[in-house]
C-alpha cells in the first residue's frame, strides 16, 4: 500500500422530524496530509466537525411521536441499557421491567430516560418497573 496523502470522511444522521417525517443530512469533509502520522488525528478533527454541524442541523427539528411504539421507545435507551429491559404493552402503558438488578448508576440513566417520556417508576419489590404512557 502506497503512503496516504489524503483523507475524506463522511458521515450522516436520520432523525424522525414529525409522526411521519424524517429528514436525512450527510456531510463530507476532506483533508490533505503532510505526513501518513497525521492520519487518526485528521480523521478524529473531522469527524468532529461533522458530528457538530449534524448536531446544529437537528437542533428544533426532532418532535416526539404523539403516539409511542415499542421501537420508538427501545431506541431511546442506549444499546448496553436494553439488555437489562424487557419492554411491552399494556393497557395505557409501556411497561419498561428490569431483568436483573439495575445498580444506581443504570437505574438513574434508565429513570432519566423514562421521565423525559413522561413516565415513572412503580416500586412493587419483585414486580417494581418503569411506565410510560403511550399517548404523549
């Protein structure tokens, strides 16, 4: 492989804009090298960059569904979180249930997530979970 001497990042983001909207942005960037050693450094910078102007992009646009989904709420919480969660429908309500105990530092990250949802946390011992009303 020949020595680089150029570098182009490109990066992109969908978010849902209304209950049926969504809105796709992508960015690139390119960047000349003086020398190969300069490479994570120019590719760590843009993807700054990018990463700010996607961010600014959204910013005022993102509404939230009126009506929740179970894959609308899964997404909500990050990918390690999910694997403690079990998460179903019922009656007026996502249930959000632990699978094994959370520890304080989960359970405030989960409960953050719930609240901005309009939910709460029903403390019943074994059967203690977060609910989340579907309707907005």
């Amino acid at each position: 492989m020949g020595e680089i001497v150029e570098i182009e990042v490109s990066k992109g983001l969908t978010k849902q804009v209304s209950d049926k909207d969504w809105q796709r942005i992508e960015y690139s960037l390119k960047a000349k090298l003086d020398a190969p050693e300069e490479l994570q450094v120019a590719k760590a910078q843009l993807e700054a960059v990018i990463d700010n102007w996607l961010q600014q992009a959204f910013q005022g646009k993102e509404t939230k569904p009126t009506s929740l989904d179970e894959a609308y709420v899964k997404q909500l919480f990050p990918q390690d979180l999910q694997f403690f969660l079990s998460f179903k429908k019922e009656g007026k309500f996502f249930i959000i249930q632990p699978r094994q105990f959370l520890g304080s530092e989960n359970f405030a990250k989960i409960a953050s997530v719930v609240r901005e949802l309009g939910g709460e946390y029903i403390a019943k011992g074994k059967e203690s979970h977060f609910r989340v009303p579907l309707k907005q």
